[in-house]
C-alpha cells in the first residue's frame, strides 16, 4: 500500500494498560487475522521497522512481518516457546532472544538493517546484531500479521507499524518508544518520514476519528492506485452479516477516476454477501447479489466525500444512501450469505478486477441499520453508541 493510516472502527480495541502512549489502541490480530498490502513494501538494503507489540499466548513459530517472495515467506517470525524471534532477509535468516515475548507487556520493537547487518531492539535495548544478510536482497514485506502465503498468523495486538527505507540511529529510535510523561514517538516527525506508516488504531492524543466538511489529513488515509492495491482480511462470522447492516466511509475521487472502484465488500464473482462500490457515473452503487442499485448525486470529483448506506433487509424501500451525512436515495435490499463466503475486501472485488483509484478513510460495517442522526454523528465527528 501506498497510504499511511488505515483506520476501522469497528476493529479498534481499547488498550487502558496502555495509557501512558500516544495510541491507545490497536489492532486486534487474532491467530486469524492479517493485513495484505497487494504489492510488497521495497526498503531497499538500509532500512528500518519499528511496531508496538504486545504478544498473546499461542505464537510459535508464528509470523508478524511476511514476504512472499522470501524463503518461508516470512521477514519476522516469533517462537514464544524459546523466547526467541527470528529475522529473514530472503533465504538468511538468524536469530535473537527476545524474552518480552511471553511478559503480557506492550514492547516497541525496531529491526534496524545497514546492509549486512541487523540489529534488533526492544524498548531501546540492543538485542544483538546478526551479520552475514548480504546486499543482494532488499528489505521487503507485502503482509502484517502472518506470512507472505497467509500461513501462520499472529496473535497478539500491533500498533504504529512503520517502515523506513534508511538506518535510524539510536537517538531516532528513542523518540520512536517516548517516554511515559509524552507518550509514544509520531513515526511521521522523523525526517525523511516513513515510506509507510500504519498506526492500526485511533490516535487518543486529539486527532479527531474523522473529518467533516473539510479535506482528511493524509496522515488518516490509505491511497489506492486503481490497478494493485488493496486490503484482504478473512472471512469471519462478524463479517458474514445475514440482515440489516450499515456501512460507512469517507473516500477521495480523483479526476482520474472512470472504472467501477470498490469501497469495500465480500463479493467474489458469483458469491456476494454484500459490495458497495462507486461507479463509473460516479454513483454510490450496493449489490446484494441480486439488486444493483445506486444512489441519486453524482460525486464531485477531487474532493473528500462521507459515503454512507443503512440497509433494513428485505424491507420496500428501507436502504437508505447518504451523501454528506443527508439522504441520497432509498432502495430495497436483502443481504443474505452465500454458499460460498468470499474474504473480505478494501479497495477491490476481485471476481472482476474492480479496484478502487482514490483515497479511503475510516471504513466501517455495523451489524445493524444505523440511523440517521448516526450518519450525521459520524459525518459531524462524532460515533454512534453502538460503534
């Protein structure tokens, strides 16, 4: 991914033991979970890593940073069974002892490359350097939370994940981990900023959930390019939503803009459990795996929208898209499962290579109708009681 923040409300995790740093919460990764970035991050042979960790039980032999062109498919593998973590840079792979594994804390982590060489720290504390990588093969990674291939995901919580195409010194890597009194570092205060930036949760210093009424902060946003990118996250009985259902999310329409782009959705070809896409009009657009419908407005270009649907299933007329926080059209809609569950998806329905050419933020599925005055508390910065 090109983007530096994704945002999804519905997966934040509150972290009170962590309140002391400057996110607060975190991304759930569940032994199922994973992010896929659709194309790998390329660092080059200088490069650094830096994440909060915090481990649950079960991780052996299991995977935090994958690389599917890398030998087993993995950059960072943990073995909470020997306290002991391994990094790979192609087919080299060594490895550190690293007992924070299995203390139930969160700990910053930075994987710190100068071309041969890697040095790992935890909370500003060398746990060696490992020689012998070579410079033949960049520092690469096209998924969080388990392998290259999706094999051996994490469990455990991962916040502010960035990556930096050069070495930070250890003065750097101080201001990463903060202190107690400020809190964690802001990855994006470092010159040059990170070539990615993932903080995996809201940040609870201030910055607002959303944005209303005037352009969202490109420290917020991920940016899809319409031809590669785009997020997968597995299937899962919250996400295989039968009945009423809302979504919501704020989105950017280039000029470019001129194919069917998903927003989010689990459709794969014939298997649709739900998809709502902008079209090429462009029109917000739902498919329930028989009805097509689309809302009334044409979506101005080169501007940030809040787009928004609630779906009564199987009632006249009782789907409503919102524009703006205001009704955009009603509809009828019946959300059922199919035989086949497809994987959940932003940014891409697959089936039909409808990739999404734009910026998305803060994407959300409610397992409910939302209501009006939700739509405007989330298009107005605020969050329904259920979110």
């Amino acid at each position: 991914m090109s983007g530096t923040k994704y945002i999804a409300s519905n997966w934040r995790v509150p972290e009170n033991s962590n309140s002391s740093k400057n996110d607060n919460y975190s991304l759930d990764f569940g032994g199922t979970s994973y992010i896929d970035l659709g194309t790998s991050i390329d660092l080059g042979t200088n490069s650094t890593i830096s994440f909060w960790f915090k481990s649950s039980t079960g991780n052996t032999n299991h995977t935090l940073i994958g690389e599917d062109t890398y030998s087993f498919d993995y950059l960072l593998q943990l073995a909470s069974g020997t306290n002991t973590s391994f990094v790979r840079i192609g087919s080299v792979v060594k490895s550190f002892t690293t007992t924070e594994l299995n203390d139930g804390n969160w700990n910053h982590w930075c994987i710190v490359r100068s071309g041969d060489s890697v040095e790992l720290f935890i909370n500003n504390s060398s746990k060696g350097i490992q020689t012998g990588y070579g410079t033949g093969t960049n520092t690469l990674f096209n998924v969080i939370g388990a392998e290259g291939d999706y094999d051996f995901p994490i469990n455990g919580d991962i916040s502010d994940f960035a990556a930096f195409n050069y070495t930070l010194d250890t003065e750097q890597i101080s201001k990463l981990r903060g202190d107690s009194a400020l809190g964690a570092g802001n990855p994006m205060a470092l010159k040059p900023t990170p070539v990615a930036y993932y903080p995996l949760g809201d940040n609870s210093s201030g910055d607002p959930v959303t944005q209303p009424n005037v352009s969202v902060d490109d420290a917020s946003v991920f940016d899809f390019n319409g031809s590669s990118e785009f997020f997968t996250i597995p299937t899962s009985s919250s996400l295989e939503i039968t009945g009423d259902m809302s979504i919501s999310a704020w989105i950017y329409i280039p000029s470019s803009f001129s194919a069917n782009g998903t927003v989010i959705g689990k459709r794969n070809g014939s298997n649709t459990n739900y998809q709502f896409f902008i079209n090429t009009i462009p029109k917000m657009q739902f498919y329930d795996g028989v009805s097509n419908l689309q809302s009334n407005t044409i979506l101005t270009k080169d501007v940030w929208h809040h787009v928004a649907i609630t779906i009564e299933s199987g009632v006249t007329n009782g789907s409503t898209f919102y524009l703006n926080g205001t009704p955009d059209g009603t509809q009828t809609f019946t959300i059922t499962e199919p035989g086949t569950v497809p994987d959940l998806y932003i940014g891409l329905e697959p089936a039909f290579s409808s990739y999404y050419e734009g910026m998305i933020s803060n994407a959300a599925i409610f397992n409910s109708t939302l209501s009006g005055p939700d739509i405007t508390a989330i298009y107005n910065n605020g969050q329904p009681a259920d979110l």
